[in-house]
C-alpha cells in the first residue's frame, strides 16, 4: 500500500522525510519516483535553461516541442502500429525529429540568412503542420494517447529515474566543459569569435541537448509543459542574483523545490478534495505563481531601499 495515500500537504513530508530517514525509500513508491525524476529534469533544465534565455531562443524549445509530433508519429507507422506505447520507439523518432529541426532551423540562418526567430518560425509551423497532416491522413482510427505531448507523471518507473539521471549527467558535464565559451558567447558572441573561440559549435552542442532534454522530459513532464522548467527558474534565480555562477546555482536548485512543493500539493488535492489534476500542469501553475511572489517581492525591496535613500537625503538636507 503506498505510504502517501490520504496524506494532505503537510503529512506528505512527514511521510517522506520519515521514510528517507529510515532508508525506505530504497523501494520507493510511485510519489518518490516522481520527485525523483521530476527533480533531475529540474536539474537538466535548470542547467541549459539560463544559456538558452541569455540567448534569446526560449520560443526554440516551444518549437521543439511541436515538431517532435513528426518523429512520434513516423516512428509509430515505421512500427507498424503495433505499440502506441512503445516509449523507445517514439523517443528515438522524437529524438531524431528534434535533430532536424536544430539542422534545419541553422541551415536557414545560415545559408538564406533568415533571423533566427523568423527561422524557428518557419521550420516550426512547416514541420507541425507536416505532423498534424500524417496525423490526419494515416492515423484516423488511433486515439494518440495525451501522455506523448502532455506527459504522465503518475505512470512514471525506475527505468525512468535512470533516463532522467543519464539526461542530468550529460546536461552538467556539457555545461561544466563548455562553461567559459557558453558564458562568453551568450554575452557577446562577435567578441567570442574575435578571440577565435568555436561559438559555431558551442551552438550547435547547446541546441543539441536543449532537443535532449526537450524530448526526454516528454514522458514525465510532456513536451508542451518542459518549456516552463526551462524558463521558470531561470526567471525566478535573475531576481535573486544577476551573476551567471550563481543563477546556474540558484536554478536547478529552485526547480526541485517546485517539485518537491508541486508532488505534496498534487497529492493534497487529491487526498482531501478527491481531484486526480496533473502533476505537471500543478508543477507549472506553481512556478508561475513563485515568479509572481519573487516580482512582488523585489518590488517591495527596492521601494523600501528608495524610501531609505530618501530619507537619509532628507536627512543630511
């Protein structure tokens, strides 16, 4: 029997810090794989999120997001039909579908010499649209289930937890390898090429695991909702520091928290008030909601720094 049923928010971490203390949860239930996994893709995120916002290319991973249909339905006709849940099969075609679009989209920079917002546009709506028409014209008897764009936290495994650690690990050896061209090049790329840094590659190499991460969340989190984990933090961390070290601290960092705090209260409302609502629309609901309180708070802060400025001018006249 799982130790979380009709725990409301408070008595979840009672639960959860009791059993942690207690090495339970070397067996865990299905609330701890959710903070697991939900956890490492915060990290994941939180680790290549700042680098994609510096960059101006956050609607990139919305665009991910969308395109990644083609590859989900192409790799469920190349099967056959035969596993509408085969989550390897559509993580590859989803995996190779997000390749193309980071291809496609340089190329169209590169070789036309197209905006990089007019070209994510473009291969975007061009590649959606591609998916929505296999979905029409090959598909119309299948119900294409909701978890491989919305995710499905509730029927996450330990196999999960284990992609979700692989996806973590690559993330922060990525960032911790290319950390001093990353920094430089999301400042002032022109300068990054005068000092003969390879800003091309460091490029690449970051939209490669922004696809990485988009589509490995796809299962936990969904692909519509990953782009919060990636924005979110971020926002939130610049409100509290406007230094890149510890924004990259503070991220992660403020993602897992969300989780920590959005699985209690997913498992509340569905104790006390019998609503079975998603965990990862409540986790991005939360999100939004702590960015508002940190704006309300910086803003009280700095009334309150102007007032003293004021007084102490005051003062002295």
């Amino acid at each position: 029997m799982n130790p979380y049923w009709d725990n409301d928010f408070f008595t979840f971490f009672s639960t959860l810090f009791s059993r942690l203390f207690s090495f339970a949860f070397l067996e865990p239930t299905s609330d701890e794989i959710q903070i697991g996994v939900l956890s490492l893709i915060a990290i994941s995120c939180g680790l290549i999120g700042p680098f994609l916002v510096l960059r101006k290319m956050a609607m990139f991973a919305n665009a991910l997001s969308h395109t990644v249909l083609v590859g989900i339905i192409v790799s469920f006709l190349w099967i056959g039909g035969s596993s509408l849940f085969d989550f390897s099969h559509l993580f590859i075609g989803a995996l190779i579908a997000s390749v193309l679009t980071v291809f496609l989209t340089e190329g169209l920079i590169q070789w036309f010499h197209l905006h990089e917002d007019a070209s994510v546009g473009l291969i975007f709506t061009t590649l959606f649209a591609l998916g929505i028409v296999l979905a029409t014209v090959c598909m119309r008897d299948v119900h294409l289930g909701i978890e491989s764009v919305m995710g499905n936290s509730d029927a996450l495994q330990l196999s999960d937890l284990k992609t979700s650690a692989i996806l973590a690990l690559m993330n922060g050896l990525a960032v911790l390898l290319f950390y001093p061209f990353l920094r430089i090049s999301s400042f002032d790329a022109p300068f990054a090429k005068c000092l003969g840094l390879p800003v091309r590659f460091v490029h690449f190499a970051l939209l490669f695991f922004v696809a990485m991460t988009v589509v490995g969340a796809f299962r936990s989190v969904g692909v519509l909702l990953v782009l919060s984990f990636l924005v979110c933090p971020y926002l939130i961390a610049r409100l509290l520091s406007d230094r890149l070290g510890r924004i990259l601290l503070y991220t992660p960092l403020i993602g897992v928290v969300s989780v920590f705090l959005g699985v209690a209260l997913s498992r509340h409302i569905l104790s006390v008030y019998g609503l079975p609502l998603s965990t990862g629309g409540i986790l991005v609901t939360l999100m939004t909601l702590l960015y508002v309180l940190s704006i309300a708070w910086k803003s009280r802060k700095f009334l309150f720094t102007q007032r003293m400025k004021f007084a102490i001018v005051e003062t002295i006249n």
